[in-house]
C-alpha cells in the first residue's frame, strides 16, 4: 500500500501526520510512504530524517494526493481535494459536523474520507482517539499559557521577604483537556478546583489533587450525553451555573475553560459580569474558542484585556507544540492504518468494523455519517436509514 503524507496549508497548522518513528514502522510492514517536501518543517523535522526512516520525498501534488492512502491532520482545501483519486482514501481530521462544504466536496471526489474526530469513544477505538491524544496537548500547553499571562507565582513560595501564596485555578470542563490542565497546574504548585456538569468525573478530579467544585444546579446536575460529553443545558439550568460560577471566580487568579458540545457552538460558562468581579490580574484561557468560546469576553484567536483581566482565546493550541503533537498523533494513524488493512498489509475496508463504519464519512460518491449529512442539508442516507420492518 502506498501512503502519502502531505504538507499542511491550514493557516497556523505546524503539525505533520507522520513522523520517522511511525513512518519506520510502515515501511518494515511492507507499506511504500512518499512524504511531501517540507511536510515536517513546522514541527522540526527535516526530510533527511524522513528519508533514513524508508520514506521517498515528492514534490507532485497529483502523485502524492493520487496514493492508496493520504494522511494529513487539518481538512483539506477545495484545491487539495481535487487532486484525490475516487479510488483513494482520505484519513485525518475532516470537520464533519462543522464544515460541509469539505464534506461535500470530498463526497463529489469519490474519494473514501475517513474522520479521526468521528471515531466513536470505545475502548478498542482508544489508540486511534486523536481527539484526546491532541487534547492532551491543549491542556497542558492552555496551563502553561495561564501562568505565562499572569503576573503571579504559580507555587507558595516561603522567602525571607515573606511567603507568598499558591495561585488559584479553576479549569472548567472535565474532559481530556480539562483533567490534563487540572494535573499541569497541579504539578505547577497551584490550588486547584475543577468543574463539570458530568457527575461521573468528580472522581476523576479528586485524583488529581483538585477540588471538585459542586453547585446546585437543580434537577439537572448530571449532564452527561451520549460518548461521555457533556449535552446542552436547559436555558434556565444554564443561567444558575453561570451565576453561580460567576461567584465561584471572583477569588480566582486563572480560569481555564474547556467545555465543547460536538457539532455545537460552545456553552456560555463565563458571562462579562463574571469576568468584571475577577480580581484585577487575573486570567482567563478559553480553549473553546474554535467554536464560539466559552467566555463572553474573548476574542477568538487573541489575547485581549478587558476590565483588567486578561482573556487569551487561542486557536489550535496543539500545533503550538507541534513535535509532540505530531507524534502523538502519528500514532493514532498508525492504529487507524493498522484497522484499514488486513493481515497481509493490504487495504480491506471492513464496514462491519464499528469504528471504521463510525468514522466514515464519504463513501461511494455519497456523504454516509449522519451528522455531517443533517449538517450539510442532506437527506438521511439508504445507508444510515433503518430496515423497515416485513
């Protein structure tokens, strides 16, 4: 089987899809991989490394996005589409629920798209979950942000010129991203609270040191949704957590939000009246921004200062790391490459495999994942439709 990995053109995008390490591996496994010129220059990885690893360089955009199969980590552009071959596979990141027009565009190819985001949550699937594997990443580097922006010791330092305080943190939102800041910011020497609609994470916060932050919402304080993410409130359980977050932050000097909604804009967890009673010099990293943001002051994409707190609202915050991001997510292709082939190396697609059906997104001409198709406008699929009964 033929691979290619091909250069990202995303705007900020420094990440590469294969690394040496992974690219080694392929090669001894029987696999041809071509890697596009400059393909791992954003993440510090010269072609030379590629070449001792058993890959061959390419410049051709025809020959590279013409493989059996084309690795990349942000979706491809309109131009990089229509150099795909029908008979090609597509694997990486594809925007299903938010970007039609590349779901649609990479249906019209004929092309075979597979999206990493849309590999359900099962424990098998866990070594191809790159949305964990990058969100592992944001939080660490959201924690780091923080701390960079406030003008505070992070740690309780005891000096002869007197002790000074721990910082606080309050990371709002449970999941990978958020559990992984928890336990950055612990190791920084903070005191830490954690938040999250989902009852099931307390315990998870616990173990990482942090204070689980528990506020009556009502009825519905447990807002766990299908794949273990967190579902949309109602509008007047929405309104109670903010009022009550908004009291829980004013002692606070760093508030890192990470609460997402697949397919849905970001919940409001943060309102401009919690970010005007925050105590002046005091942070707040939205790392929700791609999708509206959690915090009503951001901005998405910059850092701004609004009633003397600071609001950062960064953009892709795993290519800010983009060696270790890169092989993280290099290996969740591997694992992906791995299901997509059969004993011998060659490609067989088994759409009776869970997690290949369930990150399919275009097959046959056709957009086949039902919520890149409600996104798109598109009808319910003979493929996704339940047998009628006889």
């Amino acid at each position: 089987m033929r691979i290619a990995v091909v250069r990202e053109t995303a705007p900020g995008e420094r990440r590469v899809a294969l690394v040496p390490e992974v690219i080694r591996k392929l090669v001894s496994g029987g696999h041809q991989v071509a890697v596009e010129r400059g393909a791992g220059a954003q993440a510090m990885i010269p072609d030379e490394l590629f070449t001792e690893a058993g890959a061959s360089i390419d410049e051709d955009p025809s020959a590279l996005w013409g493989a059996d199969v084309v690795v990349k980590v942000a979706p491809p552009s309109a131009e990089e589409i229509a150099h795909l071959n029908a008979d090609s596979v597509l694997v990486g990141f594809l925007s299903p629920l938010t970007s039609s027009d590349t779901v649609t565009a990479l249906a019209a190819s004929g092309a075979t798209g597979f999206a990493l985001e849309a590999v359900p949550r099962i424990s098998r699937a866990q070594s191809i979950d790159a949305l964990s594997s990058q969100s592992n990443v944001a939080g660490y580097r959201a924690v780091l942000l923080g701390a960079n922006l406030l003008g505070r010791f992070f740690p309780m330092l005891m000096t002869a010129a007197g002790t000074v305080r721990p910082a606080k943190v309050l990371v709002l939102g449970a999941g990978v991203a958020g559990l992984q800041a928890i336990a950055t910011a612990r190791r920084l020497g903070a005191v830490v609270q954690g938040f999250d609609v989902r009852a099931a994470v307390k315990e998870q916060v616990e173990s990482l040191g942090a204070t689980f932050l528990e506020l009556d919402l009502g009825e519905n304080d447990d807002a766990e949704g299908a794949g273990g993410y967190a579902k949309a409130l109602s509008e007047d359980t929405q309104r109670r957590q903010q009022e009550a977050l908004a009291d829980a932050m004013t002692d606070v000097d760093v508030v890192i939000t990470t609460a997402l909604i697949p397919g849905r804009p970001a919940p409001l967890l943060v309102t401009e009246d919690a970010v005007a009673r925050m105590k002046p010099g005091a942070v707040v990293v939205d790392l929700a921004a791609e999708a509206g943001g959690n915090c009503a002051r951001s901005t998405p994409g910059e850092t701004v200062v609004v009633d003397d707190v600071t609001v950062a609202a960064p953009f892709n915050l795993p290519s800010s790391m983009p060696e270790h991001a890169s092989q993280l997510y290099a290996r969740n292709i591997q694992s992906m490459l791995d299901l997509l082939c059969d004993d011998e190396g060659r490609l067989a697609l088994d759409f009776d495999d869970e997690i290949v059906a369930g990150a399919c997104v275009t097959r046959g001409g056709e957009v086949v994942h039902p919520g890149a198709r409600a996104t798109a406008g598109l009808p319910e699929s003979a493929a996704t439709q339940p047998a009628s009964a006889s």
